[in-house]
C-alpha cells in the first residue's frame, strides 16, 4: 500500500530508507521546538503554548507535503521570520502579538492566491537574484545580532550603540562552547549536530548558570492561551505594507528556494522544473495559515530536508516520518522549558552563518546590482528591522537603474514593490 501510494519503487527508494531519511532530517531540524518558543517568548507569547503550536504546525505542514505533494520535504516555523515576528513587530513596531500574527494569516492568504493564481513565478523571478540573495543574508545577519544579544556576547552602549559583553560570565561562555561544539560537529557530518549543541549546553546550565530540571516526559501543555487569538483587524489598522509584504516575500522567496533546491539535491526536477511545484506551494502556504491559527510564526520549507534527501528520501513517505517524530516531541514540554536563551543561542548564530553563504551570488562587478543586495543585508540589523532592509534595497534598486539609464532592465514587480515601500516611507513614515 505504501508503494503503491508513494510511488516507492518508482522513485528508486524503500519503506526502510524513507524511514531513516526521515529520522535523520528530524534529527537535523527538530532543534526549532527549542528555539521557537525562545524567540516568540520574547515577544511576550505564552512558552508552552507556542511550543505546543510549533509541534503541531511542523507535524501538520510536513504531512502535508508528504501526503499531497509526495515531497521528502519537512516544514516548521521559519528561522527568520520569526524573529521578524518578535523583535522587529512585537518588540520593535510595538504591535500585539495577536495582531502580528494576523498578519501572518494575511501573508498566508496571499500566498495561496498567488499560487492558485500561477502567480507566483512572474513574481519570483521578477525579482533580481541580487535582491533575493540580499533577503536572505540580512536575514542571516538579523538573526547573528540577535544571538549574540542573547548569548551576552553583544550588549547595549550609549556612546557606540552597541560592544561586547562581559565574556567572564558563564552564559556567553557556554554558548561559546556550545557554538564550537556545533560547527564541528556539523564539519564532520554527525546527524543533528545543532540539536546536540543545544542539549550540551542546556546540560552545563545546570552545573554552570543556576538551572533547574523538571523532568523530560509529560502531558502536552494547554494551546488554548494562543489558539485561534490572531488579531486580523488589529493586522491592518497597524498597517499592512509595512508587516504583511515584507512577510509576504520572505515567505515567498523561503519557500520557493528552499523548494527547489531541495528538490535538485534529490533529483526530482524534470527539465529543471518540480512537476508538482505547486502542490508543494499550496502545502507551505497552507501551513502559514495553520500556524497563524495555533499560535505561531509564518511556516516554511527546511533546508535541513537536504539531509533525508542525502540519506536516500525521494518521497512523501520521508516528510510524513518527520510528521510522525514531531507530534511525538508534545510529550517532552518539561525538557523544552529548560532550554535557557544563551543554549538556542549558538544555534541561531551557526544558522545565520550559514545563510550568509549565498553572498557568492551577487554579481559584484555591477554597482547596480552589488549596491542594493549590500543596502539591503546592512540595513537589516543596523535598523534592527527587517522590513526597512527590503524597502531601501527596493528602492536604491529601482534608482539606480533609473539613473544609469537602465530601467527597461527592471521587471514591472520590482517598480511596485519600490513605489509601495516609497509611499509608505515619504507618506506613512517609516
């Protein structure tokens, strides 16, 4: 029936390597029921319950895309756009957190339209792939900042905004550890090496930073503190173009990116195209709905899903392991409790260095595609904002091929999304 239903002996593949493809991209990824709750805790959202929603939303998202797209693909909560969510929404923009996400459900929303519509790819790749890669990098940087931030390494100052925190103490010294401990692990290709560190670190806590433990297993906590609390009207009084685009694009180029590349490491592109590319969009869409319903930051494909891919999964019956494994982590809310913010730190740096990697792509040699990816990835955390970081890049983009006389080059997505950020900024404010 398996076979049969997933194609197996079509897609090269058996029951027993899907399942241990599956187990090794849950090994990979399930380091975000740790650091989810982390980051949307900050943003005043209630631990357990976002822990609660990150399991089901991953368990959900993942069998999804296994059951209707056949994808070997695991989704959950997105690095990034979670943070995104917390510190430049919540904490930054001072919007409630129910209102913040249901902008994520409005994200959500236009996504399917979008991928119903067969809209998407005349948005993806109208957008330059300077710009896309400068998205992502910001990102990664946002995301560095903010681990250092957590690990006590960088600390506020008045006369220099920011410098290094007191590196005697033993937060910022095991987070060093466990961020050492990470890379090197990672290095020599030992499964779930983000997890290990986290745990590591978690376990010297007890020794080192005055934590507590209460136990590993229990029953799952209450979901009822941010099920079904998304604040829509809230969403748009406090300003759509300013919340909703910018976790619109990130989502969209996340997504579609992360897809694809996937899906070439797996083989299973034909003629450089995903026969069921939009089944996968419409899963991870869906799923972005989901999650704004549960309780959490926008959901997204896992690049970790190279991993099972690496380990032999070719099909749906991989995601739907991954599934499986994260409805299983509801019973473990003692252990993820624990976790202080200086352990998910070094998890959320190895990540953000990791995403600086596409910076090769950037076509350096040409100012007018080099000086907006740039713009866009420093203005990022300088700003302490996402949203700023993608409407100046927008903008310097569109100028310069203005100026240069070279605006025919410009795809007619990259003039709107410039003229709305332009809008917001001279007329709204920024």
């Amino acid at each position: 029936m398996l076979d049969r239903f997933f194609k197996l002996t079509q897609s090269g593949t058996d029951v027993r390597t899907e399942l241990l493809a599956g187990l090794t991209t849950f090994l990979t990824m399930v380091y975000i029921i740790f650091v989810n709750p982390s980051i949307l805790g900050d943003a005043g959202m209630p631990k357990d319950s976002v822990f609660v929603a990150t399991c089901l939303v991953a368990a959900l998202g993942t069998a999804v895309m296994g059951l209707y797209a056949n994808y070997p693909i695991a989704m959950a909560p997105g690095m990034g756009l979670n943070a995104y969510f917390a510190y430049a929404v919540v904490l930054g923009m001072g919007i409630a957190w129910p209102a913040a996400l249901g902008a994520v459900f409005i994200s959500g929303c236009l996504f399917i339209l979008v991928s119903v519509l067969g809209l998407r790819g005349m948005i993806v790749n109208g957008i330059p792939t300077s710009m896309r890669v400068a998205i992502t990098v910001g990102l990664g940087m946002f995301l560095a900042l903010i681990a250092l931030k957590n690990a006590g390494i960088v600390v506020a100052n008045e006369p220099t905004l920011v410098k290094a925190g007191d590196l005697h103490k033993p937060q910022a010294i095991m987070a060093v550890v466990g961020f050492f401990a990470i890379v090197a692990l990672d290095r020599l290709r030992v499964r779930g090496a983000i997890l290990i560190g986290i745990v590591l670190v978690t376990v010297l806590s007890f020794f080192f930073g005055g934590n507590t433990y209460n136990g590993i297993f229990s029953a799952p906590p209450s979901i009822e503190p941010t099920l079904f609390k998304l604040d829509i009207a809230g969403a748009l009084s406090a300003g759509i173009l300013n919340i909703v685009l910018v976790f619109f694009l990130v989502e969209l180029f996340d997504a579609t990116g992360t897809l694809m590349g996937v899906a070439r490491r797996a083989g299973l592109l034909v003629e450089g195209k995903m026969d069921r590319l939009n089944k996968a969009l419409l899963a991870d869409s869906g799923a972005i709905v989901a999650g704004s319903l549960l309780g959490t930051s926008s959901t997204t494909a896992y690049l970790e899903s190279a991993s099972g891919v690496q380990a032999g999964g070719r099909t749906g019956l991989t995601a739907l392991t991954v599934a499986l494994l994260f409805l299983a982590c509801l019973f473990i809310a003692p252990l993820a409790a624990v976790v202080p913010p200086y352990a998910t730190a070094p998890a959320l740096l190895f990540v953000a260095c990791l995403m600086l990697s596409d910076l090769g792509e950037v076509e350096w040699g040409d100012s007018t595609e080099s000086i907006p990816a740039a713009v866009t990835a420093l203005t990022m955390p300088f700003t302490f904002s996402i949203a700023e970081g993608i409407a100046f890049g927008f903008i310097t983009y569109a100028v310069l091929k203005l100026l240069t006389g070279r605006a025919r080059e410009v795809a007619p997505v990259v003039w709107v999304i410039a003229a709305l950020f332009t809008f917001k900024i001279v007329w709204v404010g920024t």
